[in-house]
C-alpha cells in the first residue's frame, strides 16, 4: 500500500472488499499512509479490523466537516484545505508551535517540522493492538527512510517488534511531520525515497506462489496537462507513484531468470547435482509464481494536487467506496484463476 495521505481511504475500501470475499491478508506491507491503515489491520482481529478503519477515518473527516456544506458554493474544499493546514487533522496531525518562529529556527530533528503527530501516536495506541502485530497472524513490513545514511529500510514484523513508532515514521513526511528516532536513528517518511513498496514482496527470502493486491494512490498515466493547477498535480501523481512500473519489469525479469535456473539444474546429471558449490548455485532458482493484482485510484471529479490533504467526510466516502467496489470488481473477475505461463514468474493483471 502506497502512502498518499487523505487518498488512503481507497486502501480501506480495497480492504473491505477483500474482507467480504472472504480473503485476509497474510502479509501486509506499507508505507506512510498505508502503513496506518496497514497497522489497523495487522493489529486487530478480523472481525475489529473494518470497524477501527472506520474509526480512523472517521476521526480523520471531523476537521474538514463543518466546511462540507459550503461544497455547494464551491468553495468546500478550499475552505477545508486551508482548515487541515491551518489546525491539522482530528487524531492525526496538529500545528506545531515550533514553526511559528520560522524555517530558520534550530528545533532538532524530532522538533523540525509544521506539524506534531503526537495525535497519531494516541490513536494508533488506541486502535492498534501491537501485541496482535507479529503474534503471526499478519505480518506487517512498513517502509521508512533513514535521515543520515539516505537509505531505505523496511522494518517486519518477522524480523522484529514492529511499534507504533515504526508506523509513525514511515509516515513522517518532512517538512510537514517530524523525523521518528529509533533505536538513536531518525527517519523520515519512506515515500521520499520508494513510495510503492513492492520489491520487498518479491525479494522475500521465503519464496512462494503468492497473490498481491497492490492498491496504489497515484495515477502513473495521464494527459497533458493544460494549466499550472493540471501541472502541479501531474507532477505530484509522476513523484509518488514511485517507479512502480519499472520496479515490476524488475521483478519479472529476476523471476524469469529464477525460473530458468531452477530448468537448467533438473537437466544436470546427479553427479553435478550432489556438488555442493553447484547445489548452492541451483538454490537460486525457484519456480513460485507472483499474480500480481494492481488496483491503482481512479482520479475523482474536481480534484486537484492537493487532494491528498482532501479530508472531507464526502471525499474519503469517495474514495473508500471507489476502492471497494474496484476491488469487489476484480476479485469477482479472479483473472489470477486463469490459464496462464508459469514460467512467467510474475504474472500483471492489468
């Protein structure tokens, strides 16, 4: 799950319909915004996992919904823009008083920022049982990036105690939110440097046939825009949809080659086959299959490159019900039923 801010209702709505087919995740993986909602649903039962989602994004929505009724004049979302920038978002982010004395002012790394999400961390404790996180039920891999070093680290469940801190910096967007430390590192939101975290899926050491629901935020594809408004918003949605295409050709060629090294060891003789250097080069090859299931956001009427700041009551339901019923659409299809190559390795249902 990408990060997006506001657009992240989508992934709750792609995660109810997962949940009404029947199909709970066995590995969550997310950054920033789907991070938070990726914890949500690793750290509650299933039968809790929807009703914190909506508890989340409820209390996401109470800012910007006194401006609702002003939609009409068309001027809601601009009145609810300058709300969550001027007081934040309920259970998530406030002003932080710091900035007030400006960009100059030395506030230290976890002070440097517009914003506190001292919020978020209150509600994540709330509504996210990190005992469950790791328990094995779900596991959870969430993405941050170091301030220092520039690097990307993916912190699992599998690996580690996975906290609220973890989620907290994955989603520390600079300059707006703070850096998180842990363990005396700081980190910044992981969406700065990969905002699609797919590669850590198909790196796994525990190789196996798998389905991905990918839900991503941004729209990789669109026309040209027209205006700076449209410029402004293609380069947003070109920046965070992070390289997912060429990520993927990536993966499918590593796999292909996985395949065709797991072919080339059963045509060896047993002879070279009880070699240990040679059983070692065998182990490279595997031929697990990857159906990968994207569901990217369709763009909504009017909006506009600050919709992901869009915290309005009626444009997370439109997102969230945009994402379940893309979801319910394409689980209904199952193109990953079909015949296909294996050889393939990694096999798009676009």
């Amino acid at each position: 799950m990408q990060g997006g801010g506001a657009l992240g209702a989508f992934q709750a709505g792609v995660y109810e319909a997962m949940h009404d087919a029947g199909i709970e995740p066995d590995w969550v993986v997310g950054t920033s915004i789907g991070a938070i909602n990726g914890a949500i649903i690793a750290g509650n039962a299933p039968q809790d996992r929807l009703p914190r989602l909506r508890e989340f994004w409820t209390r996401a929505a109470a800012g910007a919904a006194p401006y609702s009724h002003l939609k009409a004049f068309a001027m809601g979302n601009l009145f609810a823009d300058l709300g969550t920038v001027s007081f934040g978002v309920p259970g998530f982010f406030a002003p932080n008083p710091g900035s007030w004395f400006g960009n100059h002012t030395p506030l230290g790394v976890t002070g440097a920022s517009f914003y506190t999400t001292a919020p978020l961390r209150s509600t994540l404790l709330e509504l996210v049982d990190t005992d469950r996180i790791g328990a094995g039920d779900v596991r959870l891999t969430v993405g941050a990036v170091s301030v220092r070093s520039g690097r990307m680290r993916y912190f699992d469940s599998r690996d580690e105690r996975v906290s609220v801190e973890h989620v907290m910096a994955s989603g520390a967007l600079p300059p707006a939110f703070p850096a998180i430390v842990i363990d005396g590192e700081p980190y910044w939101d992981g969406g700065i440097h990969s905002n699609t975290p797919i590669e850590i899926v198909m790196d796994d050491s525990e190789r196996r046939d798998s389905l991905v629901f990918a839900a991503q935020l941004w729209q990789l594809h669109g026309d040209d825009p027209q205006t700076i408004e449209e410029v402004m918003s293609r380069r947003k949605d070109i920046q965070f949809s992070s390289r997912a295409d060429s990520q993927i050709a990536r993966q499918q060629q590593i796999h292909r080659l996985r395949h065709v090294v797991r072919e080339l060891g059963r045509l060896l003789p047993d002879k070279l086959k009880a070699d240990a250097a040679i059983r070692k080069l065998v182990a490279h090859g595997c031929g697990t299959v990857i159906h990968l299931l994207p569901l990217r956001a369709p763009p909504l009427d009017g909006e506009d490159h600050r919709k992901d700041i869009d915290f309005t009551p009626e444009g997370i339901h439109a997102r969230w019900e945009a994402g379940r019923a893309f979801a319910r659409d394409r689980i209904e299809a199952a193109p990953w039923q079909k015949d296909c190559d294996p050889a393939m390795g990694v096999i798009v249902h676009q």
